[in-house]
C-alpha cells in the first residue's frame, strides 16, 4: 500500500513540475524538391567524410575538413528545419510511466 501511494505521489510531483509544451514561433515551411536534393547531397558527403581515413591526412587537412564539416552542417540545419524535440520533464515521464507499466 504504502508503494502505491509513493508511486502516485511522484507521478503526481512529475505532473505539477514538468514544463509547460511551448509551441514552435513559426509553421516550417514544406521543402521543394531542389532543397531536399540539396539536403540529400549534403548528407552524403557528410557520410562520406566520417567513411574517411582521417589518420593519413596531415593537420591542415584535418583542419580543413573541420571546416568543412561545420559549413554543412549549418547548411543542413538551416535547410532541413528542426526535428523532434523532447524536454527533459517528458523523458523523465516517459521512462517512469514504461518503468510503472511493464
């Protein structure tokens, strides 16, 4: 008895204490067919570049790639939009609420 009341009372605390789901500031505009391209070839050079064997590149190279690597990935951030997005509070429901069930 005393196991279940613990049990509601944090799920309860989770409840009170978890953040409210703020909304997006702006709709995400939908993709053309040139941007998914654009966003397609970025993420393959992108796994192209993590297949590379970097250990025979000299540092400048190794610089350069950097370089590189953090220019795509902006790229692909501003084209691509977000993604899916959890709160630490909706994590920590989540995984009590699988722990409570199974």
């Amino acid at each position: 008895m005393k196991k279940d009341t613990t049990n509601l009372i944090v799920v309860l605390m989770f409840f009170l204490v978890s953040p409210v789901f703020a909304k997006p500031s702006k709709e995400p505009k939908p993709m053309t067919k040139a941007e998914s391209a654009r966003v397609v070839i970025i993420t393959e050079r992108l796994e192209q570049i993590d297949e590379m064997d970097k250990s025979l590149l000299s540092y400048v190279e190794k610089k350069e790639l950097r370089k590189e690597v953090k220019a795509l990935d902006k790229q692909r951030k501003q084209l691509g939009g977000g993604g899916i997005y959890l709160s630490v509070g909706a994590v920590i429901i989540i995984i009590l609420l699988l722990i409570l069930l199974v």
